[in-house]
C-alpha cells in the first residue's frame, strides 16, 4: 500500500495515512491500526471487505511503513500519531472524535486503547493485546541481550511472531505478513522501552494512567483474542474500562483477523450495531 497523505503528529512526526471506501458519511469512519513492525497493509482483507459500507482511514505509525522516524516510540507518541491522523481526515469537531470507530491489532491495540480514553470516540476494539503489560515483561527481559543485539534481534522479533501466529493462520498470509515487516532496531527497542527498563509496578501505573479516561466516558469496548489473556482478564480489563467485552477465538493465534476476515468483519458489524 502507497499512501497518499500526510499527517504531522504533536513532535513533527510526519504519519503516512490513506482514506479508502465510500468516503465521508455520516456514520462513523473506521480507523485501523497495525501491529509491531508492520503496517496499513497488514489490513489489506480486512479493508476490502469494510469500503463497501465505510469510510476507512488506514496509518502507518512512526518508524512503520512509509511514516517517519522519530525521537520517541511510546505508547502516548504513538496515541498522537493517530489522533493528528483523524483531525487531518476531518473526523472531530474540535472536542473530539465521536464519528469514529478505532481497531487496532496487537501494538495497534495498546494504541487504540489509549486513544479511546482520550477522544469520546464511538468504539474501540483491540485484537490480541493484553494490556496486563507487565506480564510480557518476563518474556522480553529474557531475551534482552539478543533484543539488544544489532546482529541477533531480528531473529528474536521473527521467532516471537511465528510462535504466536498460531495453527489457522494459512501460508500465504504468513508469507505475506512477513513481507511487510519494517524490524527497525531503534523502533523496536523504543516501543518496548517501558517494558525493559521500568520494574512492573511502573508499568502497571502507566498502564492504568493511560486509561482513566474511560472512567470518565463510557465506551464500547470489545477485546478479541486468539491467544487466550488469562482467566482474570476480563474483571481486570473491567476495573478499568467499565462495559468492556473480551471474547477468545480458541487456537486463532495472534492474527485471528485474518485467519477468518469474513467472521471478523461480521463480529465488528454485529458490535458496533449495524
């Protein structure tokens, strides 16, 4: 996917984004947003079957895709990255973004996430993220001396992907997947900062500050997974986003969106009411 627009984030971050679809309506647009090292194109089967009967805004956040590089890989940079797309696209009023429905898959989850407690957006729904964060923090700090290392870290990324896409997941949409990915050392060590360096408590109260606004706001909230989040997940998600869904697709791994696009798009039409 070639982008055909710009957007300049709150730092100066230029962030590809395209529009694609029916156009602007007046039902909600749709926002998509990608995981870790990959880009808009990831979407690529989801957005064909959404342009019939949507506005969809696609983005690369930065260091992904045809964005720029930047000083600063946190979870709240990449939160700006997508709120200067959707003011760009002329989907808020000034107060906020009430016509539009956010989606986002694995980081693009953690995203999304943040975003919806800080715009009065109409949904979010996060595919395969936890955001018990802390508890991926064992797994990361394991392998830190290859994360860190130029020569080794790609390895590591593609050894975590392939472990967790899972079973369902067809050849041709690994292949192609693993086509898009952009392992850009400083990006992926920048994203996952917070992870490496803070002890969990510091994670968990990030966690948590990014989210308090949905205390403030109710907002549908759907958290689908192929990897099941744990038994606890849901009361803990639910301590912080009140009315939040989770919903396991068992043995979906980590891309059940495109392990079965069609029923993904079914269940999001089926959430958002349509």
């Amino acid at each position: 996917m070639t982008h055909d627009q710009t957007a300049t984030s709150a730092d100066g971050t230029s962030i590809a984004w395209s529009r694609s679809g029916i156009g602007q309506r007046a039902g909600p647009a749709v926002v998509l947003v990608h995981g870790i090292t990959e880009s808009a194109a990831s979407f690529d089967p989801v957005v064909a079957r959404l342009v019939d009967h949507h506005d969809v805004i696609t983005l690369d956040l930065r260091g992904h895709g045809e964005s720029g590089e930047a000083a600063h890989y946190d979870l709240a940079s990449m939160a700006g990255d997508v709120v200067a797309v959707v003011a760009e696209a002329g989907l808020t009023d000034g107060v906020g973004a009430p016509g539009v429905h956010l989606v986002g898959h694995s980081l693009g989850g953690a995203v999304v996430s943040a975003v919806g407690a800080v715009l009065p957006v109409a949904s979010v729904v996060d595919i395969d993220q936890s955001l018990q964060l802390g508890a991926f923090k064992s797994d990361l700090v394991a392998a830190e001396p290859m994360l860190r290392d130029p020569e080794q870290y790609r390895f590591v990324v593609g050894a975590m992907f392939e472990a967790m896409s899972g079973p369902m997941l067809s050849g041709d949409e690994r292949g192609r997947i693993g086509a898009l990915r952009r392992s850009d050392h400083d990006v992926i060590l920048g994203v996952w900062d917070l992870l490496l360096t803070s002890p969990e408590e510091e994670i968990e109260a990030t966690v948590d500050a990014a989210l308090a606004g949905y205390l403030d706001h109710p907002t549908p909230y759907l958290a689908l997974f192929g990897l099941d989040p744990g038994d606890g997940y849901a009361a803990w998600l639910a301590g912080r986003i009140p009315g939040s869904v989770v919903e396991l697709w068992p043995d979906h791994g980590h891309y059940p969106h495109l392990v079965d696009p069609d029923r993904f798009v079914e269940r999001l039409h089926d959430f958002w009411g349509d």
